[in-house]
C-alpha cells in the first residue's frame, strides 16, 4: 500500500511538472464565416444578471454583393439591391442574378458617396417607377452633387426612362448620404447630409454650417412631389431666403428614413460626430440642432469646433432633442419598426443597423414610445449593418456593408432548445 502511494505521489509530483512545463494553448476567436445559415440565441441578462429570454434566430446568407447599400422588395418577391460603385442588382427566386441591371448613370464612390437608396412609388405595380439617390460627379471628380432620379423598371435587365428629377445646386466634397422614404401623403422625404466643414482651400462645396441655412439644401429634410418638384403646402413655401423643398433643417448626416406604418410618422437615424448618433421624429418645420448642438464632440477630442458642435451644451432654443442617442456611437444605418407575427417577441421594436458597431441594434418601447431596453444583437459577425428592412413575409432582411457584401435573412428558428 505504502509502496502504491509512493508511486501515484511521484506519479502525480511528474504529471504537474509536465504541465506546468507546458504553455497553455490560445485560440483567436474569429467571426463565423457567412457561407452557411447560422443559429444565434438572443437571449441577455437584465441588470440583476437573471436571464431575459429571447427568440433563436437562423441568419441565412446570400453573398456575391460588394458593398450593398439599399434593397427594395418588388411586388413578385423578388429584391432590388444597390451597390455603391454604381451598380443595380436584383434576386430573383433567393439568388443573386450575376447581371447587374443597366440604366444607372456614373456615380462618385468615393467618400462614402456613390449610389445609395431606392424605393418604389407607393402605385408601382401601375407605374412601374422606381427611385434612386446617388451622387454625380462634378467636374475634376472630387466634388458631387446629390441627385434624385426617376426611372421606370418593367422586371427585366435595363432601366428605362431614366430621368435626373432633383439636383442640388451646389457640390459637395466630404461624406454625405442621401436617404429617401414615401410619406403617406404620397410625397418624397429626401435627406442629404453635411457632417464635416469642408478643406480650407475649398471655397465653394458645402460644409457644415448649410445645415442651418434655409436657402441651401444639405443638412436637410426635403419634401418632393413625386415629379421632384416642390408642394406647395411646405411648411417654408414662399419665404424669402428658403429653399422651397425644405421640410426640416439641422440634419448632419441622415443615414435611415422611415415612414411608421401606423402613425406616418417620418422617423430618422443619423450619424454624430464623436458620439452623438441619433434617432429623431421628424416633423416639419423643426430644427435639429447640427452643427450648433450635438451629443457628441470633435474627432480630436474637443467639446467644440472644427468637426464637433458649436455649443458646448447639447440643447439650445428652438432646437429639437433626440428620441434616443447613443455615446459613443456604433454610426447608426438604417431604421425599422418591425410590425410582423413571424418574431411576435420583438413586434412594436426598433431594429438599427451598426455600422462602426457591427450590429443589429434592437430598441423596446414602453406604451407610451419612449424607449427602455436596449439589445445589441449579431455583434458575433463583425460584419457592418447597413440596412434593415422587414419583408412581406415578415422576416427581416440586412444588407452587409463589406466589400465582400451579403444579403441576410433572419428567420425564427421554430421549437429550438
């Protein structure tokens, strides 16, 4: 007996040099590969660590996009999507068609410009006309001006009818996006961003303080007939000074528009400086406050100037506050409120894309709108989220803006342990 202990002792003693004598093997953790459906557990913990307990999801992708930024679904199921160098894509039947469709004009992809949203007119299955924002190269091709273009799409492999149906006056030289949505009125909300001042050199693009001057048209809210034309109801309509289209001002840099479908109400995502990103209500005639106020502060780290607000508070008369913001930022995309039966848990949420935050963002609201649970979800692809949309089918759908770019549906997986 004694002789058997002796022998494990030592045993045991040369087993725990061993070990010791051995480095602990380190694994990277890497982001799954998007070449195959994927199941994610949305559960999360509430702030006393007791489990929340969420819906399992299946992300199936559909990749072959090389940054994809807007998708639209068309009355036979099948999705058009835009790709910022320029390209129209579309899938039909849940593939991508390797033939982009032709019709769309040059674009500047540079700066985060480029081709950006679309949306079909609310009597498309009649007209068949289809809207696109993206930005024209002005001469020498540093500068762009936004553009709003009208064309009408019969299903096939080319674009007819093009026509430029709104164009800025004046050129832009830094990143700005153009964001569009149908209000229920039938009439077009255009957004066009402004977020950083132009060079010093630069004497005549846009820069940030257009944000607050009516009579120039970025760092707004505009409102279209859907000829492009402006409605004479617009809440500047005949003033001096003021751009007839204008609707609402102090936009930065507007990155999601939708229209809710119960209440109509326009709402926005937009993108802060350091910090600082927002979801607003927009409503007419308001001020939302860039580049005078701002949760958020210069890149460089200062509280004020150069890229920050010009305030050091973040409120000023006459000037809009946030629904929700966010410090630091993820760079809000694109806005849905999911409304369908298919993820009865999140019916009445928020879902934002993120991209410098690589999520899906999910918001919860209590009875009375105002928002009381917040959930970052799919943080585990690293991919950056640039649209989110809920399909006919009620499932949703998420573009990835990679150059390695994917199409993702997110369905519920039934009777999952």
């Amino acid at each position: 007996m004694r002789a058997f202990v002796l022998i494990g002792l030592f045993g045991v003693l040369a087993l725990q040099t061993s070990t010791a004598q051995q480095p602990p093997r380190e694994f990277i953790v890497e982001a799954p590969p998007l070449d195959r459906p994927l199941i994610f557990d949305t559960s999360t913990r509430g702030s006393g660590g007791s489990k929340i307990p969420g819906p399992k999801i299946r992300v199936v992708p559909l990749r072959g996009f090389n940054y994809p930024y807007a998708l639209a679904f068309l009355p036979n199921g099948n999705i058009l999507v835009t790709e910022r160098a320029g390209r129209l894509r579309i899938v039909r039947d849940g593939k991508l068609d390797p033939e982009p469709i032709a019709g769309i004009p040059e674009v500047l992809n540079t700066r985060l410009r480029g081709l950006n949203d679309l949306a079909l007119h609310p009597r498309f299955a009649e007209n068949h006309w289809l809207y696109l924002t993206y930005y024209k190269p002005a001469p020498g091709k540093r500068n762009a001006r936004a553009v709003l273009a009208r064309a009408r799409y019969d299903g096939g492999y080319t674009l007819n009818d093009f026509r430029e149906i709104f164009t800025t006056d004046t050129v832009v030289s830094g990143p700005s996006a153009a964001k569009i949505a149908f209000g229920h009125d039938g009439k077009i909300y255009l957004a066009i961003g402004i977020p950083i001042p132009r060079a010093a050199d630069d004497t005549t693009s846009a820069t940030v303080t257009d944000a607050q001057d009516p009579n120039s048209y970025y760092g707004k809210v505009l409102r279209l007939n859907d000829d492009g034309s402006a409605p004479a109801d617009n809440p500047f309509s005949g003033r001096p000074g003021h751009k007839p289209e204008l609707y609402a001002l102090g936009i930065r840099n507007a990155m999601g528009l939708y229209v809710h479908p119960e209440t109509g109400e326009l709402w926005e995502t937009g993108n802060g400086p350091q910090g600082g990103d927002e979801i607003n209500i927009i409503k007419a005639g308001k001020n939302y406050g860039w580049p005078m106020i701002s949760y958020g502060r210069a890149y460089s780290g200062e509280s004020t100037g150069a890229t920050g607000p010009v305030l050091d508070r973040p409120f000023a008369p006459n000037m809009e506050q946030p629904l929700v913001f966010w410090s630091p930022s993820i760079a809000v995309a694109a806005i849905t409120f999911y409304t369908g039966n298919r993820f009865p848990a999140w019916k009445g949420n928020i879902l934002v894309g993120g991209l410098v935050g690589t999520q899906l963002h999910r918001i919860v609201l209590n009875k009375d709108g105002l928002p009381i649970l917040r959930q970052a979800l799919l943080g585990e692809l690293n991919q950056r989220i640039r649209e989110v949309q809920q399909g006919p089918d009620g499932l949703l759908y998420l573009l990835t803006d990679e150059e390695s770019g994917s199409l993702l549906r997110l369905e519920p997986v039934e009777n999952a342990r």
